[in-house]
C-alpha cells in the first residue's frame, strides 16, 4: 500500500515537471543552428590541419614510390619482351583498371554539365517570371522610397544575377569551350565509351591469342566491340531488309501466294514484247 502512493506521488510529480518546461523558443533554435554551422566549420578546420600535418609523410611516400617505379622499369621492359605470361596479365589489368575509372570520369563530367545545361535552360524559361514590378505606386498612392530601394536591391543584387547566370562547360574533358551542348556531350561521351569498351576487352583478346582460334569467343569479342554478326555481314542486302526488325519477314505462306507465278510471269512478258496479232492470237489461245 505504502509503495503504491509512492509511485502515484512520483507520476504526479513528474507530470508537473513536463507540463511546467516551456517551449523551446526562436532564440533557442537560433542558437542550435549557429552552434550546427560552428562545430561544422571546427570540424572542417581539423581536417585541413590534419591534411597539412599528413602532407609531408604523403610527399615521402609518393617520392617513395616514383623512385621505385623508375627504378622497376627495366625489369618491366625485359618481362614484357620476353612475354611473361604474369606480366602481360598485371598490364591486360591495368587496362581495364585505366578504362573503367576513365569512362567514370567521361560519364560523370557530361552528367554533371547535362544536368547544368538543362537547369540554365529551365531558368531561361521562367526569366521572365524574375523582374519584379517597379512599385512606384500602389493604388494611386505612392510607395515610400525605403521600398522602393529594398525592391531595386532584390532585383538587382538577387534576382538580375540568377537571370545573366549562363553556364560553363565544368570540367572540359575533350578541350571543350562556351556553352555546353547534347550533341557535343554525346559524341564525346561515345568516342570515351568506345575506347574504354576496347580498353576493357585486352584481357579477352590476350586469352583469344594465347588460346588460339576460337569462332566463338572472336564473334564474341567482335560483337562486344561493336562489330555486326558474321551472318549478318554477309547477307544480301534483301536478307538484311528481312531480317531486320524494321523489315519482320512475313511468313512462307503469305510470300508464296504474294509471289507471282511463272506462267504469269511469262505471259506478261509475252503479252509485252509480242506484237497485236500475235497478243490476238495469244488471248485466243488462253481462253
């Protein structure tokens, strides 16, 4: 009994507390969202002391490991000379390494102006929507200057720089200047995409020429590449039209009785080359 008033005082106790804590207020709030953007910038100032203090053991590394490459060299020569079967594959490796980093890079630098390019030209759409009415009057009555100039500020300091922005080409990967366009980025996004799939196909073609012929593993390796199928190469132009989507082949019954007869075949030919008596005489036979 003694134990159970206790514990109702307690809860009594303790929704008073809850009830008498006022609510945070816009000070409070303002003040959590200073102390956000302080420990941001405090942790941001670490990392860039700690990036000085590492500099000089990143320096002796990397002079570590120049001085070692450098020195590997021959070595590396003679191997590939004398075709060292680990060797050839470490450098097939590299290659693949090199291309699909590279073609990363192509394809994040044309996304990243793509999605540039296509935000200029939304903001170009909606220009018109940004100047703001002069306000010089409102009603007939006159709008005091100290408005007239927070207007004049707005438009001019904010909302004049967002309509002049006009975007770059970031991170030009093909030497490219002024505006980016699609077509540009797509053809230099295919001719990366093109090279790096050649790049990334070293190891399958160094296993075809250690392996020898093989019709299955080339056609593969030509139609990863981008080459067209033996059989479809070698096609008449009229089995190309077929064969293609496009052009669906109809079926063996329906080309059969589209496809004209031999004995009409020839008596149009007769009736075309022979002269009026005979085609007479030719029409009288055929009835």
């Amino acid at each position: 009994m003694k134990s159970s008033l206790l514990l109702i005082i307690a809860g009594v106790a303790n929704a008073k507390t809850a009830a008498a804590a006022p609510d945070p207020s816009f000070v409070d709030e303002l003040k959590d969202c200073v102390l956000d953007v302080v420990n941001a910038l405090l942790g941001g100032a670490s990392d860039v002391v700690g990036y000085l203090l590492g500099l000089p053991r990143f320096s002796a590394d990397l002079a570590v490991w120049a001085i070692e490459f450098v020195r590997g060299l021959p070595a590396l020569g003679k191997a590939v000379f004398d075709g060292d079967a680990a060797t050839l594959d470490s450098l097939a490796g590299f290659c693949v390494s090199v291309a699909t980093t590279c073609f990363v890079v192509y394809a994040a630098s044309a996304a990243l102006n793509f999605g540039l390019k296509t935000l200029c030209t939304v903001k170009d759409y909606f220009s018109s929507y940004m100047v703001l009415p002069k306000m010089k009057k409102i009603a007939g009555v006159d709008v005091p200057k100290p408005l007239t100039d927070l207007r004049d500020t707005v438009q001019k300091e904010v909302l004049d720089r967002i309509i002049n922005w006009d975007v770059k080409f970031v991170l030009p990967m093909a030497g490219e200047s002024g505006n980016p366009s699609v077509s540009g980025l797509v053809s230099t996004t295919a001719a990366a995409a093109s090279l790096c799939m050649m790049l990334s196909c070293a190891p399958a073609v160094l296993a075809l020429m250690r392996g020898g012929p093989s019709k299955a593993s080339a056609e593969t390796l030509a139609w990863t590449m981008g080459a067209p199928p033996p059989d479809a190469r070698h096609a008449p132009p009229a089995a190309r039209r077929l064969a293609s989507p496009a052009h669906p082949s109809r079926p063996l019954r329906d080309r059969a009785q589209a496809r004209p007869s031999a004995s009409s075949t020839s008596s149009r030919r007769s009736r075309r080359r022979a002269p009026s008596g005979a085609r007479v005489r030719l029409l009288c036979t055929s009835e």
